[in-house]
C-alpha cells in the first residue's frame, strides 16, 4: 500500500503546481543553505584520524617563567622546547613518539634554468609514518637508526614529487635543500589530512588550506639550523648562538605519543608528572603548573580549530531552516485543506483514520524528496561558489557520502515533520459532512 | 473600528495565523542578527590601517635558499634598498620586518614598569631602518621621527637588540600611560622582571595596525624599533606610483632577482592584496549571510502570499456576502491588509524576543557585542513593510469578489 501512496504523491506532485511548486522551493532552499554550511563546519570538526583518535597525545608542560603567573591557568604556549622534545623523544612510553616541526625550504633543480621550488614540510622521525597511517607510494620512510645519524634523507610529497621528477621514481635520486644533498627515500600517496591535525601550528596555510610537501628527520634539521617555519614563543632569557636557542626555554615543536589504548593515558600523564618533578631539579618548571594531555579530538578543540565563523553560520543557517519548515506546514495546510472530499470518500469506502494518516504523510515525504533532490543541486553549486572564495573554503568545501546521505534525511524528515499537523487535521475529516455537501 | 471583528475570526482558526506569525518572528530574528554580523564584519574590514593611500603601496620578501653570512645579508640588503629606490615611479622604500594585515609578524609584551606582574598589553613589534612615518605615511601625532643615528644594526644570532628607543601608537601609548596628555620621554618595558629592555618613548603616531589586525584596541599595539637586521633576509615596504603600481611591482621582481648573487625566493605583493587576503573569509561569511537573509524574506513573503490566498478561497462567500450587504471594495482590500498586520504585529512582538535572545546566545558563544535598537526597529519596519507588499495582491483580488457569488448556493 505504501509503494502505491508514494506513487499517488508522485502523481499530487502536479496537483496545484503553484503550491507545489512553492513548498518544493523553500525546503530546497533551507535544506541547501543548512546543508552548505554544516559540510564546512563537518569538515572542520571531522575526525581526521578515527581509529587511533583516542590514543595519540599531544603532551603541554608548562615551562613558562613563574613572573606574572597565576595558579591554574593554562600552560603560556601549545608547543614544547627542544630539551622536554629531545627528553621525550629519547625516555618517554608509548608505542611511537615523534616531534613535529614546520620547515621552509627551496629544492634547487638540476638545470639551473627551471629555478627553485619552494617547499614547506616538516622536521620530524621516522615514527611519523606509521603513527599518523601515512602511504607511501613509492620507498619507505627512513629507518629509526638514520633519525639517529642525523641522514641527509627526504620523504616527498605526491605533488612534490611530480613538480620534480614528473613521472620518473625518484627513490634513490638527490635534490639539493638546505644546501645539501638529500637522497629521496620514499613518495608519500595521496595524503593530506583535513585538519592538518598532526601539526596545527603551522606557518604555511593554517589548519586546511596548503600541504607539506618535504618530510626531514628532525635531527637533520637541527644540524642544519633550519629553524622553524611556524611560531615561536620564548618567555625567558637564552645564551647567544645557536646551542643557546636549544637551550633556552623557547617553546616551538609540537609533540605526538602514540599509546597502546586509550587507557594508557595514565600511564603517559604519570610520565609527564614524574618528568616534571625530575626536571624541577634543574630548577626548570617553576611554575608547577598541572600537565596536560590532549588526545586528538581534544587538541583540536584545544587550538580552536573549528572557526566562530563556521558556527554563526550553521546556527543561522538552521534557523533559515526553520522558518522553511514553518513555511511548509503552512503550505500543505492549505494542500490537504482542499482535499477534504477526496478524504471523505475513501474514509466512507472502508479506509480507517491510519491510512488516510499514512498517505498524506507519504505524500508530504515525496515533497520532502524532491526538495532534497533539488537541494542536493543547490548546495553543490553554493559550495562551489564558496570553494571559490579563498583556500581555506576550497579545501573545505567538499560533500561527502555522509552529508549527501544528510541532504535526503534532513529534507525527508523535515517534511514528514512539516506534514504532521496538516495531516493530523486531514485526519479530522466527518465523511458524512463532506458526503453531503457534494 | 474593524478590529473587533477581525480579531474575533483569527481566534476562531488560529492555526494559519499563528504559523504565519512564527515565520514573521523566525524571520525578524535572522535576519537582524545576519545583518548586525554581516555590519560589523564590513566596519572591521573597512577599519584604516594608518597607511596613507594603501594602493600605492606594495610589498616585496626575499627569502635566500641557504642562508649567507650576517655581513653578506646586510650588504645585499643595502644594494637591493639602492636598487629598490633608483626604480622609476618608486617615491620611498624601507626595510621592515613585517607587514600591517599581513596576518604574520613578530609580538611581544610592554610594560609601563619593570616590576609588573603581568605586562601591560601585547604588541605587534615593527623593526625598520628607515623611516616608517615617510614611507607608509604615518601620521606623527607627538615626539619626532627616528633619525639615522638612532639605527642599530644587529646580528640577531649574537645578540638581542638593545631597543633603547621607540614609537608607539596612540592605542598603545593609551595602554600604557591611561588618561596622560603626552608619552614623548617616558618609559617602556619589553616584558617585566630584570631582564626587561628598558626603551624610552621619542614618538607618537596616530595609527599603525599590527599584523594580525584584530578587532579592537588590540588591533592597533604596535611598537616601531629602529633596528636593522638579518632576519627576515630582506622585506621592503615601496611606495610608488599608484597608477603605475603594477608594473613597478614586475620592474621591482625582476631587477632585485638580477642584482642577488645567491639563489633566492622572491614574493611580491600589494597592500591592496593584503588586505584583500587578511578579510577574505570575512567578507565571504557577509556574502552568505546577505544571500541567507534576501531568500529569508523571500521565503517569508511567498509564505505570506500563499496562506492569504488560502483564506480568501476559504472565504469567496463571506466576502461576497459583505459586498452585498454595501461594503465597498476597498473595505473588502483593508480588512485583509489589516488582519495582515494584526498578524505580522504578533510576529513582530514575539520575533523581537527572539531577536535579543539569539544575540544573547551569540554574545555568550562568541566575542561579538550585543546588537544595538536600531537592528530591531529597522528589522520590524522591513517585515512590516514586507507584510503589506506580500498581502496587497491576494487582498486585491479578494476585492475583485463579485457580490454575486452571495446568492449562489454552496
């Protein structure tokens, strides 16, 4: 009976096209704009990384200077100093560490004529890889023990590696960076996290927009004083000199450990306590701030990740959909209204007040399809539109299944919710009265 | 005199009202709150920047592949300056660390005294060679401009510079000495505690944002050092011709590319870019909002319409009988643009709550100020005025309504 009330819906479609038409319109145009909006704020706030997201920890000691601190404020900076990294690096738990810096550098090409490639990536180790689920295309990363050496080694990305090389393998080959010749280990595959999670602090495009493109062990880059293409906070004094700067309290890499689960996380902040207490002896963390642990989701909330933008506009954006639905429901008030006689024959030919409730509710979902189907349409070319604005909304702005299967429910439901009332009344119908009247 | 009567036929069928009325109050509160955003982010993005005549103004970075040696960096430094200057159409050039708007730069803290607990305020910190007041067109408020004695070249790997002098902005020398009439001569901290610089106030300008441009007083903390420097290699800041401005831009590039002996990264940019750059996404949240708020009134009015030509069809034989019984037409069209009204007036009541309470929400979520009356005033006129345009059709052809139709049966 169902297929055939759908199939009826089909068909009233055409009945009062003017108030079809209307209803059909304004759900298109509320489920569009909610839609647009809510991809930008999914892809925002999406879990880049779900099936470890509980056990990758970004660890925050406070090493800030005790002037001007007030107890149980948060830590001064989001990053760590190179001692607590290397220290961490070298003693801490976990299944994998690593330390995340942002590099900027230029790949000189081989012919002098085709210039240099600027590049941005990042310092960091070999446990990089296989912590964060990157693929590679083509090689490896470089082995832990190379980390150690301080190997003249690079990891490109896809892209990079096309610029470069076009279509060759250029595992094996060198590239000149940093002054220095670096022997490609491996091509990433395609891989750009959204969010740019696993370094958030960056200095190239921000939390969506860009990509790392050159991969370095974060000792090499240490050797070869590449410095730090992302920020820098340095809240106390540091001895002239490049050993000086490792020395100081300057807080500037970002730091990742990979736990076994999610309930090891004691065990890291017991680490982090401890190490804290150890390195107070050295008359460091004079603050005696509480240790933070953040595991991804958290970090993200953390930096902020998620724009006010991205939120004013998914509320108001709601409450446009709202009104559409309010709109709806007054337009299939007036729909149902005139169909009061059609009512009144099939409830006097035997249908009881749940059929006549099942197929002008059916009814109202065909509206609601159709008003998905079109706002489908709708919000690809608004997101279209806005992928045009800036980087960051074209990195943003893409549907997925997800919220293509969205679309359809929130138009679907939303109109069986719309549908309600109207229908409720279409219920009330006296066949008698309406019997007599014709 | 007609109210009566209409008001007692809305009670007796509430439902259409009632959802008319929501619409209208959904409606108000939207749009008011979309307009009071989309208004304070056009004034944000309009704020001057205290550069004079930004579009003659633009920007150009060198960032070497390797990094030369401190004296070889501050050789070249000079000759691109030269080179930079000898352009045609170039008016003024200035070696700076950073840009206003150009969303990365160099912060610090400043305090008023060295034994603060906590420092005064941030500021975006402007080291420069030359002199930022000619090149950008700062507006000297106070004190005097920097002058060539005062330049400390430093190699920043070495040694910190010494910052004995500086300029503020009047925000920041507002910050600093609240309520004081003048600046010029007194003290300033880099940071607190012992180790603070100490640096003394020569100048005042009237504006300079910082990088990052936020909204507010913060916005424009900024502090001019006369240092020179290696880090960053070398920017400059070149005023030239605007109407040329383009092509000096490419003229700029190419000679710049042609004098450095050493592979190196150049990047050009106008003020005009960006600051393009620093409100693009809020200027494509505004176009949203704006797009949000026309289909809005859209959606209101064809609701309007839609449910108006339900009652009428509803009520052909009331409103024939009134025609027969000496109502003239216009009768007939004011008692449906009045019931219109009664309607939108509920709506707008209720919208008016619903307005201050999501400005409420907004306020509590995110750093927004609370809406001014006016929003509010001007939201209802507009949903009036929508009211009577959407009622006036349908209210027109009820008018239309034979008197006839009285005598015909059901």
């Amino acid at each position: 009976m169902l297929r055939y009330y759908f199939m009826l819906g089909l068909r009233n479609l055409r009945r009062n096209p003017v108030l079809t038409g209307l209803m059909v319109l304004t759900l298109t145009v509320g489920v569009a704009a909610s839609i647009s909006t809510l991809t930008i704020l999914h892809m925002m706030s999406g879990n880049p990384i779900p099936d470890k997201s509980s056990r990758l920890f970004v660890p925050l000691v406070d090493n800030g200077p005790l002037d001007g601190y007030i107890p149980g404020q948060l830590p001064h900076d989001s990053q760590l100093s190179y001692r607590d990294a290397s220290n961490f690096l070298q003693g801490g738990p976990g299944v994998r560490r690593t330390a995340v810096v942002g590099v900027t550098g230029a790949i000189e090409q081989s012919r002098a004529d085709l210039g240099t490639v600027e590049a941005d990536g990042l310092a960091t180790t070999s446990d990089y890889f296989p912590m964060f689920d990157v693929p590679f295309l083509r090689g490896a990363a470089w082995a832990p023990a190379q980390d150690k050496s301080t190997a003249n080694v690079v990891v490109l990305s896809r892209r990079m590696s096309e610029k470069i090389f076009g279509a060759q393998d250029p595992v094996g080959k060198h590239i000149r960076l940093f002054n220095n010749d670096f022997e490609v280990v491996g091509v990433l595959g395609n891989w750009n996290p959204m969010p740019r999670y696993t370094h958030l602090i960056n200095g190239n495009g921000g939390n969506f927009a860009g990509q790392d493109d050159i991969f370095i062990p974060f000792q090499t880059a240490i050797r070869l004083h590449t410095g730090t293409s992302g920020s820098m906070t340095c809240n106390g004094p540091s001895a002239p000199g490049y050993q000086g700067f490792l020395d100081s309290e300057c807080t500037w890499i970002q730091f990742w450990f990979e736990m076994k689960s999610a309930v090891e996380r004691s065990t890291l902040q017991d680490y982090l306590d401890s190490y804290t207490r150890e390195q107070r002896k050295f008359s460091r963390f004079a603050r005696q701030n509480i240790n933070h642990l953040y595991d991804v989701m958290e970090w993200m909330d953390h930096l902020h990740v998620v724009s006010d933008d991205g939120r004013v506009s998914t509320w108001l954006a709601f409450g446009f959909l709202m009104l559409c639905l309010v709109n709806t429901i007054g337009l299939l008030l007036a729909k149902f209204s005139v169909r009061a006689g059609e009512v009144g024959v099939r409830r006097a030919l035997g249908a009881s007040r749940a059929e006549i409730f099942k197929q002008f509710l059916t009814e109202a979902a065909v509206v609601g399809l159709a008003g998905g189907l079109l706002g489908l349409l709708l919000s690809t070319g608004a997101l279209w539109l806005l992928a045009r604005q800036s980087e960051r909304y074209a990195a943003l702005a893409h549907m997925d299944w997800s919220m293509l299967l969205l679309t359809f429910a929130l138009a679907v439901l939303s109109s069986i919710v719309a549908g309600l009332l109207p229908t409720w009344r279409a219920c009330q119908v006296t066949p008698a009265l309406q019997l007599k009247s014709q | 005199m007609e109210i009566r009567p209409i008001l007692s036929i809305l009670l007796r069928n509430k439902i259409a009202p009632l959802l008319v009325a929501l619409q209208v109050a959904i409606s108000l509160a939207v749009l008011t709150n979309a307009l009071y955003i989309v208004t304070l982010r056009y004034e944000a993005a309009n704020r001057p920047s205290g550069v004079a005549d930004e579009s003659a103004m633009f920007m150009i970075h060198l960032s070497p592949v390797t990094k030369p040696a401190f004296a070889d960096i501050m050789a070249q430094q000079q000759r691109d300056r030269e080179t930079l200057a000898a352009l045609p159409g170039v008016a003024s050039v200035a070696w700076v660390n950073q840009m206003a708007m150009s969303q990365s730069g160099w912060n610090t803290v400043v305090a008023t005294e060295r034994t603060q607990p906590q420092p005064t305020a941030p500021a975006a910190q402007y080291l420069s060679s030359d002199s930022l007041v000619k090149t950008l067109g700062l507006e000297l408020v106070e004190g005097r401009d920097f002058n060539a004695e005062d330049i400390e070249e430093v190699d920043m790997d070495q040694a910190d510079p010494k910052m004995k002098q500086v300029i503020v902005t009047q925000a920041l020398a507002q910050a600093l000495y609240p309520g004081a009439a003048s600046v010029v001569g007194r003290k300033m901290f880099f940071g607190t505690g012992a180790d603070a610089d100490e640096s003394q106030i020569v100048g005042v300008v009237r504006r300079l944002q910082t990088p990052g441009a936020a909204t507010g007083k913060r916005g424009e903390y900024s502090v001019i050092v006369p240092v020179r420097t290696s880090i960053p290699a070398a920017q400059f800041v070149v005023r030239a011709d605007p109407a040329q401005r383009d092509r000096i831009m490419r003229d700029a590039e190419t000679a710049l590319r042609k004098i450095t002996p050493y592979p190196v990264i150049v990047k050009v940019k106008s003020l005009d870019a960006i600051r393009a750059d620093r409100y693009r996404d809020d200027r494509t949240l505004a176009w949203m909002l704006v797009a949000v708020s026309a289909l809005l009134l859209l959606v209101t009015a064809s609701g309007i319409v839609g449910m108006t030509m339900l009652w009428i069809s509803q009520r052909r034989k009331q409103i024939g009988v009134r025609r027969a019984l000496g109502a003239r037409r216009v009768d007939i069209l004011r008692y449906f643009i009045t019931e219109n009204l009664l309607i939108t007036t509920g709506g707008i009541v209720a919208g008016l709550i619903l307005a201050v309470g999501l400005n409420q929400f907004l306020v509590a979520q995110l750093e927004m100020s609370k809406m001014p009356i006016g929003y509010l005033a001007a939201g209802s006129g507009l949903l009036w005025l929508l009211g009577v345009f959407a009622v006036f059709g349908p209210a027109r052809r009820a008018s239309a309504i034979s008197p006839a139709i009285a005598t015909r049966a059901a």
